[in-house]
C-alpha cells in the first residue's frame, strides 16, 4: 500500500498540471476579462462624452490598458503566463513604468516586499536611463542596481513621444510560493479571500459530510432489512421524492415558508463571529439541510440496495447454513462489502463538500467558496477563478486516493502490489 500511495502521489502533480494549464488557457481565450471590463469602461465614457472632445486619462486610458494587461500577464506568452502563474519561472515581481524626462532619465520609486527598519514595508529609489542602445538602471547615487531590469514599454499611436519604459525585478511569485495573484474586484490578494472563506466552508462541508454518511447508512440498513415493508415503502417513496427536488429550489420553499412566513429561522446571511454555538446551529440548519438532502438519498439507496445484493449471495446462505447468527451476517459479512461503492464515492463527495455548493450559498448569501466563486465567474475574475479551481483539484485528487484507500479497507480482496 506504501508504494501504491506513492505512485498515486507522484501523478497528482502531472494532473495537476493538466487542469490547471486548460483552465488557465480558458482565462486567456474567454472574452470579458479585466481588459475588456476596462474598454467597455473607456467605451462608455467616450458615448457620454461625445465626439470630437479630448480622451482624458483614467481607468481606462491605454497607460492604464497597459498596466493591466502586464499586471495580469496577459503580456506574455500563454506558456510563460503559465509557468510564472505557477511559480517555476520568474517573473518581474516588483515593476514599475515610466518615461524618461528631457534629461534622458527619470527617478522611480518602488515598494519592496522587504521590512525595513522601522516595521513598514520598504521602498527602492532608482534611476533609469539610456546608454547607447541599453537601458541602465542605478541608485540615487549612480551604483548599478543588482537584480533590477529596465525594457522599453511603447504604445501604440502614443502620443507622448517621451520614451517609456518599465523597470523590474524578477522573482518567482507564482502557485509554488502561495502567491495566487490579485483579485480584479477588491485587489486584494486572493489567497487573503480564500483563507476568509474557507472556514465558513468547511463548517457546512464538514457537517454535511458527517451528517450524510451518519444518517444514510444506518437508514439504508433499516430499509434493507425491512425489506417491502410499510417502512421501507414509504420511506423510499419520500427519498425519491425528495432526489428529485433540485436543491435550489428546496432552499427557495424552505426561506419563503419557515423564514417569511413562520420567522423560524433567519431569511439569508451567516453572521459567524460573536454567535454561540446555538446561535450559529440556528443559522446552520436550513443551508445544511439543503446541502445534504441530494448525497444523503443517494447513500441510502446505495447502502439499501447494496446490502440487498449482498445478503442474496452464495457466501451469505453458507454462513447461514453454517449456523452463523444473524445479526454477524448482517453486520460483520453482508454490510463490508454493501459499503465498497460508497467507499470508492467518499473522496469525490469529500471534494464536493468542501468546495461549497454555490446555489445554497447565493440563495442563503453565506459567504463560502461556493458564493466566491460564483462572483468571480460572474465578473470574470480570472485569478480568484483560478486559485478556486486549485483547491478544488487538489482536493479532488487526494479524495482519489483517500477513495481507494477506503475502498482497501472496506474490501479485503484489494491489494495494491504489482502482482495483482
């Protein structure tokens, strides 16, 4: 099992990869970027403004279009956005643009990601001029600055005929080093957003996931053994009855009838800090029940009819012929091998949960992942979009493994040696 869990390990980075690399090329080829926000924006402003009147800068003045098409990499090459995004190549961290004075030099200041002295962030004062045919970058003072780089930055149909450039430094700043970028929205970094929401997530995913399996399984065992009866019949009756219900939707009739109408519960919202625990059940209970209902039916019918086709196999009616009790039929032989298919589920639904549903966020507006996601998809917020999908992968990928190792402990058949 320790070299099987090795090579699963050793391939989630290829897939890793994989995802990712097509759901960063999806952020390069779908229109409605920061780009095509920002010229809508200038669009706008030019109809309101009208014709023949000066283009004032701003938000969306070329500089500016500029700024974020670099801010954003969509400067670079789809392969070398990738691997800056991803970290395994450096990319100019700390930047800056500028245009040269009358004097053929101008002076820029940068702040660093260093400390300096005094506690507050530091800053880099630089000098960038031209020599020859070469851009030389120095201090104040005219030392050669070590690590900092300077390339001519031009316009199209520029008007100011100054020469512009940008200076960097380049680092490695990606995926690998924690640094998901900046979101488009608030600019905030996004894994300062993800880490905001993720315990709110995990509060619901976790008890989602609890509750489904605790309740399924013994309720799919108690339908089992009752087999065709009154309670069998119509608990299954009401657990199609309620599959069928999208969860969405659910959720709309349970806030208009207990929270309109009955004020059982409150309407949206989760105020998560300075509640009780009472308090914070109080909030739980509807989004919960929504998140579950659609894995909680689905467990139970599999647990149902998985002990059914267990305890109809041969090796059940030699057991009782053997004289085995009951109850170690049931429990001990017939149910380990009725749970192998909700084991090889458990991974995925352990990724699902965790990952927040975003419909039952939006409709309770419980500031999750799932609510973050659906806001950054709605306003093409590509790097929030892309640090999401990363959890999520990787959640989903260690849920593989996790599945299989479930799998190995509920059946003991499955080895993972090369032999078999």
């Amino acid at each position: 099992m320790r070299d099987y869990v090795l090579r699963r390990l050793l391939l989630i980075p290829l897939t890793f990869v994989g995802i990712t690399f097509v759901a960063f090329c999806f952020t390069r080829f779908v229109p409605g970027g920061p780009i095509e926000q920002a010229m809508a924006e200038r669009q706008q402003a030019d109809q309101k403004r009208g014709a023949g009147k000066t283009r004032p800068s701003g938000p969306a003045s070329p500089e500016e279009l500029d700024n974020l098409r670099r801010r954003y990499g969509f400067d670079k090459p789809l392969i070398e956005a990738y691997a800056i995004w991803l970290g395994v190549w450096p990319g100019p961290g700390i930047w800056q643009i500028g245009r040269l004075g009358p004097n053929g030099q101008d002076d820029i200041e940068l702040s660093a990601p260093e400390v300096g002295p005094d506690g507050k962030p530091a800053t880099v004062k630089l000098r960038i001029g031209r020599a020859a045919d070469r851009w030389v970058v120095t201090d104040m003072a005219g030392r050669p600055a070590p690590g900092w780089q300077a390339e001519a930055a031009p316009l199209p149909d520029d008007p100011d005929k100054a020469p512009r450039f940008i200076a960097f430094r380049r680092a490695f700043s990606g995926l690998l080093q924690l640094d998901l970028g900046e979101s488009t929205e608030s600019n905030q970094p996004v894994w300062k957003e993800i880490k905001s929401r993720l315990p709110l997530s995990i509060w619901f995913g976790g008890w989602s996931l609890l509750l489904a399996y605790a309740v399924s399984i013994p309720l799919g065992v108690a339908k089992a053994l009752k087999r065709d009866g009154a309670f069998d019949r119509s608990s299954t009756l009401g657990l199609f009855i309620l599959y069928s219900i999208p969860s969405y939707v659910l959720a709309v009739v349970l806030l208009k009838f207990l929270c309109y109408q009955l004020h059982w519960f409150p309407t949206k919202g989760f105020a998560w800090d300075g509640l009780t625990w009472a308090g914070r059940v109080h909030y739980t209970v509807l989004p919960l029940a929504c998140m579950t209902v659609g894995a909680f039916t689905a467990l139970t019918l599999f647990t149902r009819n998985g002990l059914l086709e267990s305890l109809g196999s041969d090796y059940i009616r030699t057991a009782r012929a053997k004289g085995v009790s009951h109850r170690r039929i049931v429990f001990v032989h017939a149910l380990r091998n009725s749970l192998i298919p909700i084991a090889a589920t458990f991974g995925h639904n352990l990724g699902f949960f965790l990952t927040g549903s975003f419909l039952i966020e939006v409709t309770f507006n419980i500031p999750g992942m799932g609510l973050l996601g659906f806001d950054a998809l709605t306003h093409r917020n590509f790097p929030v979009f892309l640090g999401l999908l990363t959890l999520s992968s990787l959640a989903m990928l260690v849920g593989n493994i996790v599945s299989d190792l479930c799998v190995a402990a509920v059946d003991p058949r499955i080895r993972f040696d090369k032999q078999t």
